[in-house]
C-alpha cells in the first residue's frame, strides 16, 4: 500500500462514520438497524483484512478498528433514543384514543 493512500483511507473511513452516526437521528428504527449491522459488518471486514492481506499496514487497521469502536457506542445511543421515542409515542397515542 502507498503511504499516502494510508492516510486517504483514514480520512475517508473517519468522515464516512462521523457523517453515519450524525444522520442516524432523521433515519427511520429500521435504518438505524441496518446502520449498526453495518458498523459490525465493517469490524469484520478489517479484521479479515488484516489478517488476509499481507501487505496491510497493522497500524492502519487498528486504526481504522478503533474507530469503529468509538463510533459504535454513539450509534447505539441514538438507537435506543429513538426506540424509546417511539415507545412514548405509541403510549401517548394509546392514551388519547
């Protein structure tokens, strides 16, 4: 791997979970859902990286491991936030019929 595309990689990787995690409050539950799959999924897709490519730069991919731990807690958060949003606005509706 070149040693600037390292540094693309980083960027990117950290601009596309900020950008995710900062849009999941307008998604709909179903989204977040799908959005926190994808946040395991790319946990996965690193370390098999790591592990099949020899080349791969091992600080990259704790880098890039660690990231996707920071950002997962954020994105939980705002998952149940809005499970819980929901669940009060079904009793709210619930209560008003």
């Amino acid at each position: 791997m070149a040693p600037g595309t390292s540094t693309i990689v980083i960027v990117a990787f950290a601009a596309f979970l900020v950008v995710l995690v900062r849009r999941m409050r307008r998604m709909s539950l179903l989204a977040q859902f799908l959005v926190l799959i994808l946040l395991a999924v790319c946990i996965g897709f690193v370390f098999l990286t790591v592990v099949q490519v020899p080349g791969f730069p091992v600080w990259l991919a704790g880098l890039l491991v660690v990231m996707v731990f920071v950002a997962s807690p954020f994105a939980t958060r705002t998952f149940m936030r809005a499970i819980k949003q929901e669940e009060e606005q079904q009793e709210s509706d619930a209560k008003a019929r």
